[in-house]
C-alpha cells in the first residue's frame, strides 16, 4: 500500500477521496489551511497544515513530500477572493509541486476539470488549464482526471446550491435552465484515482470524467427536488440572464467580504457555457460508463438531515441578513438618543456623565457587532455577540428596568427570539 498525500483533504471531492483512499488501506496525509476544519472533518487523519498560497517553491514541497509516494490534488477556488488567488492556487504552486515531484520521485494525480483550456476566458478554466499543461510537460509519473458537474453525498459549493434551490417551498426557481451539464459522482472520481494508483490506468493520462448524458440545469434542479421529496411546485419562475448576471456581481461583492458563493460570476458564467467532457475517455479510466444522475441518487437515499440542510442553507443568508440590519438599527437608534435611553436606567441624575458614556459604548459596540456578521470570518463570533447583547438586554431590564416587562408591544420579551435565531443562524454557517 502507498502513502499518499491528499492536497484540500477536506473539500467536497478531497473528502471522499480520502474516505475511499483510508478503505482501500492506503496511509493517507491531508494538506489543508484550516486547522479548525480539518480536524473537525477528519480528526484522527495525519495532516499538514499549509496554505497553497506559500507553497510557490519547490523547496517549500519537498519537506512536505518526505516518505510520500503519490501526491492526489483536489485543492482548487472556484473564483479569485482575498483568500483565493487562482493564479497562485492553480498555476504557481502546481508549478514547484511538480518540480518537487520530479526531485522526490513521487507520482502526481491532479484533479482538474472538464473545460479546463489555457485558452478559456473564464479564469477558472485558464489557470485549471496552464496547471494541467504543466504537469504535461513533467518528467514524473502523472494523471489528469477532468471531473463534470460533480454530484456527492455530502453538499458543499455547487451541490449546495442546486439543493437549495431544489428546497424552495411551493416554488421552483430557475436561472440558466436550458445550461447543459455532465454530471460524475464523486465516487467515480476516487474510482478514477483508486485505478490509477493501481497501475490500472497508464501514467501520462489525461481524461475527462462524465456521464454520457447531459441535463439541462433546470432537469437536474427538478430531479434533486424529487430526490429530496418535496413534491411536485406549484410554480417555476425563471430569472432573465440580465437580473442573474446582476446577482452574480453582488455575490462577487460578497465575496471580498469573504463569502464563497456559489452564486458567483464566474461560477454562473461556467454554468452558462455548460460541463461537458469526453465520456468515452471516462468509459476508458474506469472500465465502464460513469454512473448517471439518476442512478446516483439511487444509491443516495435522502434522509430528513438531507431535506433539513436545503431549507436551512436557503434560510441562513436571509437569517443572517436580518438581525444583521436589526442589530445595526438598534444601536444607531440608541445613540439618536443616547439622553433618553441612558435616563431608562434610572431618573436620578446621579451619575449621569457615567450612565451616558455607558450606553454610546454598548450602542458603539451593537453597531459594530451588526456590521461584523457580514464579514463572514466574523460572523460566527458576532452571531454570539448578539445573543449575548440580546441577553445583556434582558437581564438589565429584569435588574433596573423591570416595568418594561409589562410593556404590551416590544420591551424584553420581543428580545428573547432575536437570543434564539442568532443561535440558530450560528449553527446553519456550519458549512462542514
């Protein structure tokens, strides 16, 4: 057996790749950035913790390549964030990787995609394409395997968001419905790597991984709604390219803010050309035709976690969204009236001056506490800050402002889900 090292470990294809490498009785070592993740996704797996952002060496990988036999890539960004720089992600650090692997004699199995082309406008595809023309050129033993729309048991990017949009109650929301896609189970791509490791592929393969059908992207949306039994909607409503490409630039927005929506431009304007790959090329790596669609959700069953996670996973931006803007209002509202709100917690003016600056601060900090829930490396910190002001609220006004109780609209009581929903939200940024 092999010591192999599982670049994004973590990911939706990296994770179960290694599920499909530790059964097969491989020693496997995870690479990922995040300790916190990593650990909470494989806590017992051997990692390294790099970020591929500093790995542009070869020296840097050599360290790292130390008693390994096949390194399998599945690390790769979607489009370009503060934490995400393609170029680095998919060309520079591929580069020194390769140099490493050819110093260490260590074979290469890099998981690209289908589309990827040096030629491509779409970013994504390009560095995909100038990484995979690097590895071509490499006198290591190497696998290219170019994955379709990839569909997987656990939901994380593109899966995410076909099973939100399958969740919708009542209706169905469709963009880009007439989008043509080739879809692989992401046991077909470990399949894939598992054969090539074997010896069963030749090395220098390049392959793209498909099903030999294309769906439309509205057919797969439906198809996941069934999967998930939600029923038949009672109604479609198609968005125009014009209002989805708006959408996109609003994601990418987001995005700098540190939110990798799948939503994003270039992740839609892929969407809009289409996934489409060889699958006789699939036929060929595998030793038989990729699963469809269809027979993939036969072997998935759903179950009221899966059903839950879509409903979720459409509620927490809104949720988020919120008691973002609430949060803010409210603080701004107290410092509109910082006098007022300072002389609810006693009438006397005794320590007036103090009472005051007391109450800008907790406004200063409720504001502040508002905006960081839109940051999303923030946001779980702040969905706490604000069940904990909430309660702050509740337990002052039950201490000094007990008539407040007995308000008939508002007061503390109104205060008590606000304390739930942030716990709520907290939970569904639970990604992994």
């Amino acid at each position: 057996m092999s010591r192999i090292l599982v670049l994004g470990a973590y990911g939706l294809i990296g994770s179960h790749m290694v599920d499909d490498l530790l059964a097969q009785g491989h020693e496997v070592v995870g690479l990922g950035r995040d300790r916190d993740v990593a650990l909470k996704v494989f806590p017992n797996l051997a990692w390294v913790f790099a970020d591929l952002r500093q790995m542009i060496s070869r020296d840097a990988w050599m360290a790292v390549l130390r008693g390994i036999d096949v390194v399998v890539n599945c690390a790769g960004a979607l489009q370009a964030n503060p934490r995400d720089r393609l170029e680095v992600v998919h060309l520079e650090s591929i580069g020194a990787l390769v140099l490493a692997c050819e110093k260490a004699d260590v074979a290469l199995v890099q998981i690209s995609a289908a589309g990827a082309d040096p030629q491509s406008p779409i970013d994504y595809y390009r560095t995909k394409g100038e990484g995979d023309a690097l590895i071509r050129e490499s006198h290591t033993r190497w696998w290219i395997f170019r994955p379709g729309f990839v569909a997987a048991r656990s939901a994380y990017g593109n899966v995410t968001l076909i099973r939100v949009l399958a969740g919708f109650p009542g209706v169905l929301p469709v963009f880009l419905p007439e989008a043509r896609l080739q879809t692989i189970s992401a046991d077909d791509v470990a399949l894939a790597v598992r054969r090539a490791i074997k010896g069963q592929v030749p090395p220098g393969t390049t392959a793209d991984l498909v099903e030999e059908t294309p769906h439309c992207l509205r057919d797969i949306v439906v198809e996941t709604r069934s999967w998930l039994r939600y029923g038949a909607p009672r109604a479609e409503i198609v968005f125009p390219r014009g209002f989805v490409r708006v959408l996109g630039r609003v994601m990418d927005g987001f995005g700098y803010l540190g939110w990798r929506s799948p939503m994003r431009s270039d992740v839609l304007r892929s969407l809009e050309q289409g996934v489409a790959g060889n699958p006789a090329q699939t036929e060929a790596v595998l030793g038989r035709p990729a699963h469809s669609l269809f027979e993939i959700r036969a072997l998935w069953r759903a179950t009221a976690e899966d059903r839950m996670f879509a409903r979720m996973q459409l509620l927490g931006p809104f949720v988020t969204v919120v008691l973002a803007l609430q949060t803010i209002v409210s603080g701004l509202l107290v410092l509109a009236n910082v006098e007022a709100t300072s002389q609810l917690v006693a009438h006397s003016q005794e320590h007036a001056p103090f009472r005051v600056a007391l109450t800008i601060v907790f406004a200063l900090t409720t504001v502040g506490v508002g905006v960081a829930l839109f940051v999303r490396r923030w946001t779980s910190a702040a969905l706490l800050g604000v069940a904990l002001l909430a309660a702050c609220y509740v337990v002052s006004a039950a201490a000094l402002m007990p008539a407040l109780w007995l308000e008939p609209v508002g007061g503390p009581v109104s205060v008590l889900p606000t304390i739930l929903l942030a716990l709520v939200a907290r939970q569904i940024m639970e990604t992994r």
